[in-house]
C-alpha cells in the first residue's frame, strides 16, 4: 500500500487516541486541534519523503 496523506493522518489520528487524546473534540473556539495536527504532520511526512525520493532518483540520473 502507498503512503498518502489521508491514511497516514489517520494512522497518526489513531495513535493518538490510542494513547489518550481526545480525537474528535473541539476546544471553546470549535476546532478540533488533534485534526488540524495530524493533517500538518501527516503532509510534512509524506511530501518530505516524496521531495527525498525525487531527488535520489533525480541524483542516480534515472528519470
């Protein structure tokens, strides 16, 4: 299975409320931060390895 960003959020959501977090509240203000943080890091993750692959390929001179 490709890592995408969809499921590694909710890998990471899962995790989380694995381990005690409230997955699926909203604070005062109505944003359910757990989300927003799991989305940051799940596209940091999945666009850091997909720039890293691109430029090895890019470095071995196999395009």
């Amino acid at each position: 299975m490709a890592l995408d960003k969809t499921s590694l959020k909710n890998r990471i959501l899962f995790e989380l409320q694995a381990q005690g977090f409230g997955v699926g509240t909203t604070d005062k203000d109505g944003i359910d931060w757990i989300d927003k943080f799991a989305t940051a890091i799940a596209n940091a993750v999945v666009d850091e390895i997909q720039q890293n692959a691109e430029t090895s390929v890019e470095g071995e001179k196999i395009l």
